[in-house]
C-alpha cells in the first residue's frame, strides 16, 4: 500500500492519494496484478479490509486462471489425441517405405502443425543420418533424399541408444538449413525405434514463425514417433511376407517344372534359369556321374 502517490486515470494525473498493488500468484510465478486507488472524491480512507480484501480477490483469480488453464490443456490433449488417431490411420494406407515417410512428412506439418519437420533414417554403418523428406525453411514440402547429414551435436546416437532417453528438446539453439547457419531458436528431436534398435529420427523447431515452445510439443512429437515407428515394422513385415509368397509361388513353379521335365535341358530351364534371374552373378548344375573307371565325378551342364 502507498500513500499520498500520485493517481492517474489512465495515464492522466487526476489527484494525489492511496494506491494498493496485490500480485497474482500461479506455482510461484507471478502472472498479473491487481490495482486499487483513491476514488475520485479524495479524503476518504482507506478501510482496513480493503487491503486483505485486494489479496485474496487476487488469489481467487489465480485460482480461476488455473483451473481454465488446465481445462484448455485438457482439450488441446484430447484434440491432439483424436489428430494422432486419424494421422495413425492415414499412414496405415500407404503402400511402400517411401510413401510412408512422404505422408509422415506431410501430416506432420499440415495436420500436427510442425512448422520444419524432417525425418532421418540412422545408418550405423556409415555414422550417419539419411535424409528422406522435409519441410524447408519456407514451409515448403521438399523432396529430401540423397542427402546426409552427421547429427553429432548433441550426440545425438549416443542420447537415443539409452532406452530410457525419449526426447532431445533445445532451446535458444542455433537453427540450421541444408548445412548453413539460418537462426536461433527451438529444436526437437524424438528417436524412431524399432524392437528398441534406433531406427531413425524426427526432428522440428520454430524457425519460420519463431512461435514459443508449446507445452503440449514434445509429448506430441514422442507420441508420433511411435505411431512412425510402428507403421514402418508394419510395413517391413507386409514386405517380408510378400517376398516370403513370392518365393514359395517361384519354387511351387519350379518343382511343376521339374516333374514335367523329360530331359537334362528341360531340367536345367526349371532350375538354372530361375535361379539366375534372383540376381546371382552366375549359376550352374552340376550331377555326379561315373566315369569310365567307375569312379565318381562332378558333370556341369
């Protein structure tokens, strides 16, 4: 309370007299204030509850900013929620690798608002991160492959090979584009596992609006990782089996041949031929036969 200060209404002098100030409280952090002053008729004094009275309408308010604020973050959960959801269904419609992460790219950013959002499949044995699709610093889908890029800083492999590390969240961090300084900012990056092998990652930051952090972000980005990361073993075991069927339908075909074959040329045309069109260098048949002397010995055909 101070007393005897100037009073302005607002911003214009109108008198001298008393003037309260009661902050506004939320988890130790002051969020806002409440002003009281001298009405306009001076001389009248202060009453000795109006300063308490200040006070706790000041901790109401806190309260009642608290629990909306909680309640908006209880709807922004359950929004995000149901947009994972459809996301988790628009990806399981894809029909290749490339697509899946294509899509990945493009719902991330239209439907999840990722302003930059990029995703990076590791490999070990090359120490590095391959680039598949982005969002550059325009906003605009690009088509990123056949770039590599070593994510080094932090160490990023070592950080996500720990199973209990889930999310590298960066602020006032130097942003970069295709290898050149582009700003300062946030950044995120989330760990693409498979079967708890680091698979890839997915990485976003605020480099185009500059927008602050939301609060909801990284749980967000956690929870699409995995939602990518169980879409891509669908998607290799959809492959598996494919190939799987394709192998036994070649060696259905090939055993048909095979007992309709009435001579070594019809046997070598069921076999050899197949065989080589797999992708092998060279194949041969070879059958033991017996030489003049009775002994055994290896024929090529």
């Amino acid at each position: 309370m101070e007393r005897d200060v100037p009073l302005y209404d607002p911003g214009v002098l109108i008198g001298h007299g008393w003037h309260l100030t009661a902050p506004i409280w939320q988890n130790e952090e002051l969020i806002g204030a409440l002003f009281a002053q001298e009405p306009t008729n001076p001389g009248r004094p202060l009453k000795l509850y109006e300063s308490d009275l200040l006070a706790s309408y000041g901790a109401v308010l806190a309260n009642l900013i608290g629990r909306l604020q909680n309640e908006q973050a209880v709807q922004e959960s359950l929004r995000m929620q149901q947009i994972l959801h459809e996301v988790n269904l628009d990806l399981s419609q894809v029909q290749t690798l490339d697509d899946l992460f294509k899509e990945a790219v493009q719902l991330g950013h239209d439907r999840l608002d990722l302003e930059r959002f990029s995703i990076y499949l590791y490999h070990e044995d090359r120490g590095a991160f391959a680039a598949t699709f982005g969002v550059d610093a325009k906003g605009r889908f690009r088509d990123e492959r056949g770039g590599e890029y070593d994510l080094s800083m932090p160490d990023v492999v070592v950080t996500f090979k720990d199973m209990r590390q889930r999310i590298i969240v960066a602020e006032n961090s130097t942003l970069w584009d295709e290898g050149n300084q582009a700003g300062e900012g946030w950044h995120i990056t989330v760990p693409i596992r498979l079967q708890n092998v680091l698979y890839g990652v997915m990485f976003t930051d605020n480099l185009i609006t500059r927008r602050d952090l939301p609060s909801y972000l990284p749980d967000m980005m956690s929870a699409f990782s995995s939602i990518v990361g169980n879409q891509i073993e669908r998607k290799l075991a959809e492959q598996s089996v494919t190939a799987a069927l394709a192998e036994s339908q070649r060696l259905y075909e090939m055993s048909a041949q095979l007992n309709a074959a009435a001579s070594m040329d019809e046997i070598l045309e069921a076999v050899v031929v197949p065989v080589a069109g797999q992708g092998l260098a060279a194949a041969n048949l070879f059958t033991l036969e017996m030489d003049g002397n009775g002994r055994p010995e290896w024929m090529e055909w």
